[in-house]
C-alpha cells in the first residue's frame, strides 16, 4: 500500500473540509451584515446567534487545519511497529494512526484513519505483528503492519 498517495488522499479530503468551513463562515458573514444593515435593535439576538455560529465554525476550520499540520509531521517509512504513521491490520480491520478522519477507501479497501491519542491507537501502540491487545475487553491480533 502506497503511503505516499493514502497521505495525498486524506490530505485533499481535509482540504475540501477547509474548502467547505471556509464557505459557510463567507456566507454566514454575509447574512449576518444583511441584518446588520437592514433590521433594527430587536434583531440583535438574531445577530449574536449569527456570530456564534461564525465562531462554531471558525473552531472546527482550526481543528481540520490542525489535522492538516499534523499529517505534514508523519513520516513515510515502512513501520515495523503500532506508532504513528503506521498502517496496523488487525481481524477487525485495516487502521491508519495519523489523524481522527474515520473510515475512507482507499486501494478498494476500507481503511479507518484514527489518531494516535484514540483509545484504540494507545492499546495497540508499540505492539509488533502477531501480538495482541486488549481494548473494551475484546481481544484482537496485529495481523500485519507497514
């Protein structure tokens, strides 16, 4: 599996979420001096909603820019261990640790990008292939990792 173009998958996807937070934040700027030039003072609520939800969104742009800094930090190696920028396949699925992005396809095959502070990533940090790990009381073997 080509670490390189998983990378490049993801960091489009991000990027198109940037894309999306960037345009909402636009258009509710926009609405939100349409009131402010047109409507008097018992609007006022109408307007700090607005911009609570300017802000709501900022949060969640500066989040997914966030996401973006870090995959720039993973290092494209092939991983012999459950760390950072590893590919972990265990019997219940194939996990990319880099950022919390969920489940993507990628090569025909489903892949769940999870971060490495997820309960998941920290059960089976440092663990080599063949080992197992327990999470939620449930057992599951590191069947290979890249």
């Amino acid at each position: 599996m080509d670490k390189t173009e998983l990378i490049k998958l993801i960091n489009q996807k991000l990027s198109e979420k940037i894309q999306n937070f960037e345009k909402l934040i636009a258009e509710t700027r926009a609405s939100n001096n349409d009131t402010k030039s047109s409507m008097g003072d018992k609007y006022e609520t109408g307007r700090e909603m607005l911009q609570q939800e300017i802000n709501n969104l900022q949060v969640q742009l500066n989040e997914v820019m966030k996401q973006q800094d870090f995959l720039k930090t993973i290092l494209i190696k092939t991983n012999d261990k459950a760390e950072k920028g590893a590919i972990v396949k265990t019997e219940r699925g194939l996990f990319f640790i880099s950022i919390s992005l969920g489940e993507i396809t990628f090569e025909n095959q489903k892949i769940i990008c999870i971060s490495p502070e997820s309960p998941l990533a920290k059960a089976m940090n440092g663990k080599l292939k063949d080992e197992t790990f327990s999470l939620n009381n449930m057992n599951q073997k590191i069947i290979d990792i890249q």
